[in-house]
C-alpha cells in the first residue's frame, strides 16, 4: 500500500469514526425525548394522506396521467416521502445549525476542530425522527409495488436504489450549497419557506409537468430529478437519459458544493473579525 493510499484509507476511517460518534451522541439525546417519535409519526401520516388523497383523486377522473399509473404515482408518492425524510432528517438540522453559528459568529469553534469542518458540519445536530418519514416512504413503496404493471425485476430493484443514493446525494449537495450563501449574506431567512416550496413541487414525478418545468427541476433546482429517476426506476420507467441525467446531477453537484464550501471558508472572519 502507497503512503498516498494508507493516507486516504486513514481519513476515511477517521471520517467514519467521527461519523459514527456523532449518531450515537445524538441518538442518546433524542431518546430522552421520545414522545417526538409518536408526533412525528402523526405529521407523517398527515402530509402522506393529503399526497394519497390527491393520487385517489386525479385517478378517480382519468387511469393515467401524462403515462403515469396510480401505481406508478404512488410509487414516487414514496420515493418523495423517503428523500425528504432524509432532508428533514440528516441534511437541513445541521445546515441550519451552521448558518445559525456563522451568523452569531459560533463557528470559529468549528474551524478549530481537527477534522474537516464539512464532515463536522453534516454530522451533527441530526433529527433522529424525521427517518420516520423514510421508513413510513419505504412502506409506501413496498404498497404500490403489486399495483406496477410490469412488476419489478431485478436490474429494476438495483437501478433503484443506485438512484435512491444518488438522489440523496443531490439532496444534500444542493442545500449545502444553497446554505453557503450565508457567508455572504450572513442571514437566509427565507431559507425554511424555500425548502418547503421547493420539496412539495418534487412531490410528484417531473413528467407530469410541462417541459420548461421539468428543465428547471432537473438543471436549476434539481430535487426534481432526485426524486423522479428512482421512481422510475422502480416503476420499469427508467430511460437512460433520466439515469444519466440523475448521475450526471450528482456528479456536477458534489464538485460544485466543494469548491463553494471551500470558497466560502475563506470569506469567513469569525466573531473575532
């Protein structure tokens, strides 16, 4: 083994070890509070029902929308419920704990820290709950699954969850790159209403809208695509041109956000500035 490899072996097993402590730190402090999990629940339950009275109410009037059947549909109804379990879960507590701490000038202590301040920013300040939504998303899924009409095979299943992950990817690299920007606005108060707006028009797979907004889901704010591509998947659906658009996405997105969190930590002056 190169010393360029045992070094890259090292930071991973150090990144995954500090990983691993944070979880614990917040499962333990979470389970002190565990009537959150049953309040959870009943949020879940009540944003899943409203997307599954409107699937039961489109296909009351019509069996396919823009190709899409109420199998189908229910299936991204899941994929949705999963990714943005995932969001509310691992990815917007700790963004918004960071954009708190640089605006109150807290986040020296982070910089200060013998770890890469990305990792240590992602990892911290998780919502164990909200996975509620990923598990409740998956139930959904497994539901509509006998109601595809080409059932689901083997390469359908892989195809799945290649895209699940790299539709999380997509998820967490575009709101770390959208909060970024409070290293030179300082504030993004609009940033709560922002990722409601912009997940509930994710909700529903972006064939089904016309095709200057299925652009702007995929290109611009591309949760879109993150959540079509395995929904498609899992649908027997999936082209080649939404895979590779979705990898693509993922790819583009993850250097994007390195180089701007990296930019970014050179704008910062601290609270001693």
């Amino acid at each position: 083994m190169t010393d360029t490899t045992r070094a890259r072996a090292d930071r991973v097993r150090h990144a995954a070890e500090i990983t691993a402590v944070h979880l614990r730190v917040t499962a333990h402090n979470e389970l002190q509070y565990r009537a959150n999990f049953f309040f959870q629940l009943l949020q879940t339950a009540w944003q899943v029902i409203g997307g599954l009275v409107v699937v039961a109410l489109v296909y009351s009037k019509t069996p396919e929308l823009n190709g899409w059947r109420r199998g189908e549909l229910l299936a991204a109804v899941g994929v949705f419920t999963m990714i943005g379990g995932l969001l509310r879960a691992v990815v917007y507590p700790p963004l918004q704990q960071m954009m708190d701490d640089v605006g109150k000038g807290d986040f020296d202590h982070t910089l200060t820290q013998p770890a890469d301040a990305q990792l240590l920013v992602s990892v911290r300040g998780i919502n164990i709950w909200q996975l509620t939504d990923v598990v409740v998303g998956a139930v959904i899924v497994a539901v509509a699954i006998p109601d595809l009409p080409s059932g689901v095979s083997a390469s359908d299943a892989a195809a799945f969850i290649v895209l699940l992950v790299a539709g999380a990817a997509i998820t967490y690299w575009m709101w770390l790159s959208l909060s970024c920007l409070v290293f030179w606005v300082i504030e993004l108060p609009f940033m709560s209403n922002l990722m409601h707006y912009v997940t509930r028009a994710a909700q529903y797979p972006i064939g089904i809208y016309p095709a200057w907004l299925r652009v702007s889901m995929t290109v611009i704010v591309p949760l879109g695509i993150a959540v079509t591509a395995p929904a498609e998947a899992i649908a027997s659906r999936l082209s080649w041109v939404t895979a590779a658009s979705a990898i693509a996405v993922a790819a583009v997105l993850g250097v994007f956000s390195r180089w701007l969190w990296q930019r970014a930590l050179r704008r910062y002056s601290g609270a001693s500035a």
